[in-house]
C-alpha cells in the first residue's frame, strides 16, 4: 500500500533557476517525496496552485533583528512573522545587537530566544573584533553560526575591524563565509566635519559616506583576499566604481545587492522621505543604481538581502545627523523584486539565483534553496499578476513603518510553506513558531 502523503501542491508552475515548469509536489515528513502528477495520489491536505508559481523558499541572508538589546525596535517573533508574511523562509542574522554576537556565550543565547520565538527557519553571523580573531575558528564551526560579518567602516552598533592587519588575520585564519560591511573608516572619521557644517541635511548623508569611502574599502579587501587567495562577500555594494573593480575579480568576491538600492535614487528619495531613506551605505544616484542593475543582469551580483534594519518613527524624526541609518526589508523584499520582474528588470528565473539557489550554495546550506527530492519542503507561492499596495498596517514589525508605504506592486507572495507546513496563506500567518536553524555541509 502506498502511504499517504501529508500535502500535495498541485497544478502550480516550479520556478528553478534553468526552467518553468507544471509539476506537482508531494510532501512527507516535512520534506520534498515526489515531484510529478500527483492527481491519484492521497494525502491528507492539498493546496491547489493554479496560475500560481511556487518559487523555493526565498532565504534573506542580511537582517538585523535588534534581539537582543532593543526590543522596542524589533525581536525574533517580530522580525521572522515579517519574514513568513513576506515570502522569506529563512533569514540570516546580524551581530550588531547589544551585547553583540562575538562570542560562544552571546551565540548560543541568540539560539535558544530563536528557539522559542521563530516563526522561519534561521542562523547567526559571528561578529569579527580585533579580540576575537583567535577564537573565530572555533565559533564559525558551531551549529547555528552561518559566517563571519566583518564591519570595516562603522556603522549601527560597536564592531568594527579597519586594519589591514586585522583583516588579513581573519581572512588567514577562517574558513566559511565572510560578509563585509566594506566602507572605509578612516576615510569616514576624516570627514566627519560634513557633519558639523550649518544647515546639514540628510543629503549629506552620500556625501559624508562618499564613493570613494566605499571604493577604498573594497578595494583593501580585495587586495587581501587575492593575497589569502579566499572569497569575501561583500554586502550591499552601491556604486558603480565597486561594481567595475569587483567584476575583474570576481574569483576573490561574491555581491550582494539590496532591494532599495535598485528601487530608491537619491537625491529624489532623500527630498521625498528624509531620513527615513537614511541608511549606510548610502542610496546613492541613478548612475550608480543603473550600474547595479547591469551588474544584476550580467552575473555579477549574486545575492539579494534585504538589510532589514529597523529603527523607530521618533528616532527617524530626529535631525540629521542624530538620525540612526536603516529601513526594514524582509518582508518588502519579495513584493519589490517581483514588481521588478513584472516591469521586464529581470525574470522569475534570475530572482530563483538570487534569493534562494545561489544564497544556499554560497553558504553551503543543506536542503534549501532548490525544489528536489528529499530537500526540505520550503516553498514561497506567488501569484506573478496580484496588483497591491504595500502599507504600514500590514508590515509585522515593531517599528510600524516601512518606506514603501502606498507602492503599488505587482506580484505577491501568497503562501508561505516551511518544511511542509503552510505558515502563511492569503496575509494571514497560520499554525506557530515553527523555525529550526539551517544546517550547514562545512
């Protein structure tokens, strides 16, 4: 007797990184059974997917959720419900929380508040410091720990590694993924003075935090990864002169690009939402947004992250420069992209690399980021031609506000499945906590 499956995702089109197409997915067990047509086969649920595509989890690999340390900004239950509501099954965690993630002890509490708060599947960055260079070895190997985040320009929060020395230690020393918040810090302290000019606005913001502060940066790093001869992964990459540099090295580097650098073009967004479009690095100008777009079509880039960041209304409402850099973006994340993909920007294919196949190989993630047999059944459903608008009142985090409020997308994220289990349908969030961390092959 064949045994019944526990959910069948029938007449729906599986989007992978190569093709589109019409095959039913059977699950058991919280994993991929069957791929194929599953019409006369029993289970005990069905989700028909009709003029739907089923993407496989989207999986944001750059958020800071504020826990802990600033609980009244954002917590894990928080911040993984926007990530459930916007499509994204496993996020990727930064360090920068008070205290900040850089040792065994700070590491395994986060695990065990996610444990008990997580609505999507989940792993920790160790934060690199000039007095944990000897222990990243060790911490980078524990369960839980996706990689090591290295900020060589200061930005939320305490750590910062600015040394070349430093820097070539780390890279010598470890092994996993290396993400790097890459602006130059000596570079930022000299010209602070922008700051204190008379009637500084936020448009000093791009000025102060410059191309050639970002420039600098990335070009020290990549120096010293072709000397270790190892990858870095650099974050949120914004000017053109960084996409040219890394594009004859892309042997030494990965790139990740944000949603609201490819939506967003100073200084229109700077005149439109102030400092609630504040973040490092900056959203820079047109010519360097089309660069990153080119970069995005011609291979380049290789990741999508959201940079989630929260910060609340009333410190958004400061004067600059008293304002805190960031805007959230995990659960606004998949609705851009696929609005994107309904202007021609590119193709449900690329976003599929983006945002799920290319994130699970970089960090060697195991049974994510493809649907294949005995992989585990995440799925983010999407209907391509659902017109919305995005709004404060359906964003999930503490802070209440998103800078899209009042967009109109094309392109939503209609269901939510993480390992096997349907956690969001229709905007509503169903079943539980559910999130486990992500797993890892090295």
């Amino acid at each position: 007797m064949t045994e019944k499956l526990d959910l069948i995702i029938e007449n729906g089109s599986i989007v992978s990184t190569s093709s589109i197409e019409k095959i039913d997915i059977g699950i058991r067990n919280g994993r991929i059974a069957l791929l194929g047509n599953l019409r006369n086969r029993d289970a005990r649920k069905r989700f028909n997917a009709k003029n739907l595509f089923i993407l496989p989890g989207v999986i944001d690999t750059q958020v800071h959720f504020r826990d802990p340390g600033f609980p009244k900004k954002e917590d894990f239950a928080s911040g993984t419900k926007g990530a459930i509501l916007g499509g994204v099954t496993t996020v990727f965690d930064m360090p920068n929380t008070f205290p900040p993630t850089t040792t065994l002890s700070t590491l395994r509490k986060k695990l065990q508040m996610a444990k008990k708060k997580a609505w999507c599947d989940y792993a920790f960055f160790i934060g690199a410091q000039k007095n944990n260079i000897n222990q990243l070895p060790s911490l980078e190997k524990e369960k839980g720990c996706c990689g090591i985040k290295i900020f060589m320009g200061s930005s939320t929060g305490t750590l910062l590694v600015d040394d070349d020395a430093s820097l070539y230690r780390i890279l010598k020393k470890t092994k996993r993924v290396i993400a790097i918040h890459s602006e130059d810090e000596a570079r930022l302290q000299e010209r602070k003075g922008i700051l204190e000019k008379k009637n500084v606005t936020v448009q000093s913001h791009r000025k102060w935090r410059d191309v050639e502060t970002a420039l600098k940066s990335t070009k020290r790093i990549l120096k010293i990864a072709k000397q270790v001869n190892r990858k870095v992964h650099l974050l949120h990459i914004t000017t053109k002169d960084e996409v040219n540099v890394i594009g004859k090295l892309k042997k030494f580097a990965t790139m990740e690009v944000t949603p609201q650098h490819l939506t967003l073009a100073a200084p229109g967004c700077h005149y439109k939402y102030g400092t609630f479009a504040q973040m490092n690095p900056p959203i820079r100008e047109k010519v360097h947004q089309a660069a990153l777009w080119r970069a995005l079509k011609n291979g380049t880039v290789d990741v999508i992250g959201s940079d989630h960041a929260p910060h609340t209304i009333d410190e958004k409402m400061k004067k600059y420069p008293a304002t805190p850099s960031g805007l959230i973006g995990v659960q606004t994340l998949l609705p851009i992209m696929l609005n994107h993909v309904n202007r021609g920007n590119l193709s449900l294919k690329r976003l599929v690399s983006l945002t799920s196949t290319t994130p699970s190989k970089l960090y060697s993630i195991i049974g994510k980021g493809s649907i294949q047999k005995n992989f585990d059944a995440d799925f983010t459903i999407v209907d391509l031609k659902m017109t919305k608008k995005i709004n404060n009142k359906w964003i999930a985090s503490k802070v209440g506000w998103t800078v899209f409020d009042g967009m109109k997308v094309k392109g939503w994220p209609v269901a939510t499945v993480l390992r096997g289990s349907i956690v969001m349908r229709d905007d509503e969030l169903q079943g539980g906590k559910s999130g486990k961390p992500v797993t890892f092959s090295k």
